[in-house]
C-alpha cells in the first residue's frame, strides 16, 4: 500500500488546522482530494481518541460553554429541496467547555441545539473533570436540565443573559443586534459574579471559523458529510489543545493545565494515526455509530 511521505501529511494536516479548504491543499500539495479526505478521517479518528484518553482528571476552577452554529451539506431550510442529502445534513451545533483560565477545551460535542445535546455536552463535562467548578453559560434553556442532570448540586452555576435591540438591517444586512445589557442569574451554588463571563469561549467560536474552512461565513467551503465535520473538528481540537502556543499563556492549553509537560506537533498525530491502522485481514473499516464527541 502506497503511503504519504510524512512530511506531506504534516503539511496537509498543517494547511487543514490553518483554515484551507481541501480543494486547495490538494492543488497545493499535488495530491488528490480523495487522499487529503484519507488523511482527514483517519486524523480525525485518532484526534477522537487522543482527547478522550488524555483529557481527563481535569483541575479547573471555572468553565465557560457555549455552541456555535455551522450546516452540513445544505442549511436547514433548503434540506428539504436539497439534492440527495445525506443523513445530518442540515444546521449542525458543536457544543463547547473552555477552561478560563488554562483555555483547554474540555469536552466538545457534534449535535442539533437540544436539550438532549446539552445534557450530553454537560455528563461529558463533568467525567472529565477533577473537582467543583464554576459553570457559566449564556441564555439557552437547555442548559438549566442538563447541568441539573450532569452535576446536581455539586457546581457554582450562572447563566449571563444577553438583551439585545432591534436587529440592524442597514448598511449590510448581516450586522448583528447591538447588545443592550446583560444579566448575570444564579442557578446552582454561590458562583462569583465578577467570574460569571461566556468571553472566552466566544472568543473560542471566533477562532474556530477563522482555523477551520467548514465555519466560514458565505463559502462553498462547507462540510459536505457530518463524518468529515466531526472528524474536521477532533483534528482542530487536539491541535489548539496540544500543538498549539497560545498567546496569552506562551505555552500551550494542556500544557497550562499540567495534561502534558511539551508541546505536541504533527508528529505525535501521525504516529497516534499509525498506531491505529488496522490490518486489512481483520475486515472493512467500520464507522463509528452516533454523532461523535
């Protein structure tokens, strides 16, 4: 079997955590597209792997969540009308727990924008953590059952609820509503309200659509199966978590929050990749059931 120098597959992983769309990676690397989907999906396998065994016992003081929104194949309204869609095609959510303090994201999840995902956001959350926190989240009711669920009463708890004018439809029609206040509601516990902020992990959403094609606003770079998205985003993650320097910090998140003593690169994902081939005599690759974490 004819395999990518490794110097060609860190580059390509490189250009797809860097915000490149596949086409162009191809085009730059002189590869085929087929192959930077390859390498895509089993990066992304192994990425899966690596945060959900790594991640874990995390000491943290305060999280921040939030869900950012991005579509697979065609948005919402045009699946219906939409050209053999596949299976998740539609409006996708990822779901998002930021450490304030360290930056490391905590737990992610690939779903819809229900009470169903955030109650599985929220038991992810809490098994990977070491000690009580204190949780903040923005407004969305789903949140109030699932982190009642997760942690009971064992969490400092406050919603930061946003109040916003009238929507700006002029000069562009994509300007967003001015945020006219806040209101900072305590849930669960004696959380501190000087700590109760979604800033980082907003800041997070905006680093997520500028590092990876799929979130970008008004492109055909979108994802066109929800297995390249969710695979797309293990990638993203394990790399700002492990491989990445952040710049407040100077170091990298899991370095900060002691999960690793050095800063990964490429390399590591390559060999975890490695690792995880499975000779073809124990059968056909078998995808993975569900939406994945």
């Amino acid at each position: 079997m004819n395999t990518l120098p490794h110097a060609k597959r860190a580059q390509i992983l490189a250009m797809l955590c860097e915000g490149s769309s596949m086409r162009s990676i191809s085009r730059v690397v002189d590869v085929s597209i087929n192959t930077v989907t390859k390498l895509l999906v089993d990066a992304g396998e192994a990425c899966l792997d690596l945060h959900d065994d790594t991640v874990r016992n995390v000491k943290a003081s305060r999280i921040q969540c939030d869900e950012i929104w991005s579509f697979c194949h065609a948005k919402e309204k045009n699946v219906a009308s939409a050209k053999a869609a596949p299976e998740g095609a539609g409006d996708v959510w990822t779901w998002t727990a930021i450490d304030a303090d360290t930056k490391m994201i905590v737990s992610y999840f690939v779903g819809d924008r229900s009470g169903q995902s955030a109650m599985v956001l929220m038991d992810d959350l809490r098994s990977r953590l070491a000690n009580r926190v204190q949780l903040t989240t923005d407004g969305h009711r789903a949140y109030l059952e699932a982190v009642e669920g997760a942690f009971g009463g064992d969490v400092d708890y406050a919603q930061l609820v946003k109040m916003y004018g009238p929507t700006v439809t002029a000069p562009g029609r994509y300007s967003p509503a001015e945020c006219t206040g806040i209101k900072k509601i305590t849930r669960e516990g004696n959380p501190d309200a000087k700590y109760v902020s979604t800033s980082f992990v907003e800041r997070q959403n905006l680093t997520m659509r500028m590092s990876m094609r799929r979130f970008t606003r008004l492109t055909n770079g979108f994802s066109k199966k929800i297995d390249n998205h969710v695979h797309a985003l293990a990638l993203y993650f394990v790399h700002y978590n492990f491989c990445r320097i952040h710049k407040s910090l100077r170091v990298s998140p899991a370095m900060a929050a002691g999960m690793t003593d050095r800063l990964w690169s490429f390399d590591d994902i390559i060999a975890k990749m490695d690792a995880a081939k499975v000779p073809a005599k124990r059968g056909p690759y078998k995808k993975r059931e569900a939406i994945s974490k």
